[in-house]
C-alpha cells in the first residue's frame, strides 16, 4: 500500500481529449414532400452550429401530363439528387388525412415513387408528422406554411425564401437532426 501511495503517477483527467465519445460526423438527410404535382426536396448537411443547405427545390409537373408521367419525372429527378448528393438518410412527411379519397390516392402514388427510389438507393427513411414538424420548427403544431417557410430561411440562413414544398421538405429534415440531438422517449418512426 505504502508503495503505491508513494508512487509518481499523474492522475489523468476525467474528460481527456481521448477518452471522450468522438463527436457525431455530419450527415447529410434528405426530406422529401411528396405530391404528384410539386414534390419539395431539401438536403442538408447537419453542420454544428448551423446545418448547411446543399439543395432545395420541387419536383413540378405540369398539370398536363398523366400520372405516370409525373411518377417517373419524380423517381429521375429524385435518382439523380441521390447520385449528386450522397444523402445518408431520408426523412418523408408523414401521412396526412384527406377527405377526398381520389387526392388521398394519387398522394399515395407520389409518395410510392418517393420512397421507392430512396429504399433502392439503401437509404434509412423516417417519417414525420406534419404537425411536429410545425411544433420543432415555427414552436406551434399548426403553423402556417409561411410561417414555416421564414423560419427555415431564418435557420438555414437562406438568402431568400424557399418555395413553400421545399421549405417543408426542408423543414423535415432540420427535424430530424433537432431529434437527433435529443433523448426521446418516443423515437422516430422509422419506414
């Protein structure tokens, strides 16, 4: 006992640069607002202190084209963002409740073809409901859209303001880093 009490050893510091959790890399997520006729898409990359915008935008079809024609102008524009980008996972709006069944149903399609091309690229998909999207970015379930759409130009520091379905895909997937950083006892869903 004596000769470990006497011995010179230096106590090592409990938070040491190298006996600490190595902190998380950022990630690039991709949000997705399906519809058949304008698709918002935003990537960002979870940057600390300030996520960074990689892309933003929709996926518009003219009012013209049949069905399946938007469906795969949506799977090509989608393949090609996850060539360029590389996103590591996919966070979609989750589902809504329509009174219209025929909107319901053609919703289902653009969002058939979303999820599809994101699982074939092996991409992780969670889903998020509307109204908690609205509650982590705007502090109020049901936000306007606009009001949506200043507070990610405000959190993204976006020189202008983001089309309404892209500040909503957007909006996405800032939720989703903001309930990564999070204990949760409610995870997110994932699909």
């Amino acid at each position: 006992m004596q000769s470990r009490l006497s011995s010179k050893r230096a106590a090592l510091p409990v938070f040491e640069a190298s006996l600490r959790a190595p902190a998380k890399a950022p990630q690039v997520i991709l949000g997705i607002d399906p519809s058949l006729r304008s698709t918002g898409y935003g990537i960002i990359r979870s940057n600390k202190p300030t996520p960074e915008t990689l892309a933003h935008g929709a996926i518009s079809c003219p009012p013209s084209w049949e069905r399946s024609r938007c469906l795969l102008h949506i799977v090509q524009t989608l393949r090609d963002l996850l060539r360029e980008h590389r996103p590591e996972v996919c966070v979609v709006e989750g589902l809504f409740y329509a009174q219209n069944l025929k909107t319901a149903l053609v919703m289902g399609e653009a969002r058939g073809a979303a999820l599809a091309t994101v699982a074939e690229a092996g991409l992780e998909i969670y889903e998020i409901a509307p109204r908690k999207v609205k509650q982590a970015i705007v502090g109020y379930g049901a936000a306007q859209k606009l009001a949506v759409a200043k507070m990610v130009q405000r959190l993204l520091r976006l020189s202008a303001l983001p089309e309404p379905d892209a500040a909503d895909a957007l909006a996405l997937a800032l939720t989703y880093t903001q309930e990564q950083g999070r204990y949760n006892l409610t995870p997110l869903k994932r699909i």
